[in-house]
C-alpha cells in the first residue's frame, strides 16, 4: 500500500463543474503538498498546508490531520484547469512522498 | 519575484555521450533539489543541498550522475555517460529552508537515444 493515495486517477468533467480530488496518508507528516503538472513537464506549488484549509482564487484546500485527509477543490472549473494533480506530504525528515497525481480533464 | 530557471528545456543525445543541465533557484533560497522524473511516475529526489553542502544524494546514482553548488546558488547536475533509461525530465526546485515550500522550474527534458 503507498504510503500516499489519491483518488480519483482520472477525472472528467463538464466546464463549470465543482471538482473535488482527495488524498490520504498513512506517515506522520509536518505539511501537505498540492501540485499542479500540465503536458510538457513543469510543477507549479499550489498550496502547502498543515492544518485547516487554504484559498487561492478558485482554488480551496483543507486537511483533516486526525483522519489524514486532504482534498483539493476547485469552483467553477475550466478547460484551463486540465492538468494532473498531485497531492505530496513532507515526512518527519521533511522529505517529499508523492501520491501517483490525478489527471483532471474539463471539457468546454 | 522570478522563478526557478533550468536550461537548457529540452536535450536530445545518444547513449554514452555527456549531458549538464543548470538551475538557478529563486533569491535566497538556501535548500535546492534535483529530481528525475520518468513518464508516468512521479518525481524522484536525485539530490538536496544546503547551501553548498549535499544533505541528501541517497538515490543518486553516483557511477554515472554527479551534481554540485559549488558557491550555494547555481547548481549543475551531470550525467556522463547516459544511458536509454536515464530519458526523463530533470526537475530544479528550491525553498527557503528545507521546511519550506518547494518551488519547481520549467524542467529540462533529456531523450536519450
């Protein structure tokens, strides 16, 4: 069992859609990563939390750390936002252990 | 506030031939990471400095991949000689400590042919 699991894999949705991608996690972590990868390679750092929930834009994410629990939300969705999602926890040694991603497509 | 910088974004060679890449992390940032990400897996740590000093090169593989800061700032990671299975993308990120939040550049893309 990987220590990391995110769920869905895969995610399609209609444009305007309320998405939601789910991680959980079986090591004692000191923060939680989201990250954004689109075709072609680069990661973009969406939010690192470790308690409560955080908000960017059209972009929320909480974390339950007595259930270890996080999940990724995004409002009003767009084509735009079609890009694998990857949810990361920094272990006791601060070290990055990466769920497998989850590739989100929206269609228009 | 500029990002992590990697050159050169693509790279084509043939096996047994010798390949650099350059990262420049963001101002300040004292820890800088190198990963090698294969298609379809996720990211693998090669290597983590601090400042100049390596904190972790455990799955570096050292007979062919070598990696220096030498100043704590621009880093450069080598592979001589390449091998097939070394195509991948080579990712930079840096963060303020090594606590903190990590940010990645653009990623250097190798095809080892």
């Amino acid at each position: 069992k990987n220590e990391v699991e995110q769920s869905p894999q895969n995610l399609t949705a209609q444009e305007g859609e309320f998405i939601t991608i789910n991680c959980s996690y079986s090591v004692g972590i000191s923060a939680l990563h989201w990250l954004q990868q689109h075709p072609g390679g680069g990661i973009v750092s969406l939010f690192m939390l470790s308690s409560g929930k955080k908000k960017h834009g059209r972009l929320i994410a909480t974390i339950n750390i007595q259930e270890k629990h996080s999940s990724l939300h995004i409002t009003a969705s767009h084509p735009r936002d079609s890009a694998v999602y990857i949810c990361a926890v920094k272990d006791s040694n601060y070290q990055l252990i990466w769920g497998a991603g989850t590739k989100l497509i929206i269609k228009p | 506030e500029a990002g992590v910088a990697q050159s050169p974004r693509y790279k084509i060679i043939e096996k047994r031939q010798s390949v650099a890449f350059w990262c420049n992390p963001i101002s300040g940032h004292a820890t800088l990471y190198w990963y090698q990400q294969i298609l379809g897996q996720g990211p693998k740590l090669l290597i983590q400095f601090q400042n100049n000093g390596v904190v972790d090169d455990s799955q570096l593989p050292k007979d062919r991949f070598s990696a220096e800061r030498l100043k704590g700032v621009d880093s450069t990671l080598k592979i001589q000689p390449a091998k097939l299975e070394d195509s991948a993308v080579y990712l930079c990120a840096s963060s303020w400590d090594y606590r903190g939040e990590q940010f990645f550049g653009p990623g250097t893309r190798l095809t080892v042919l």
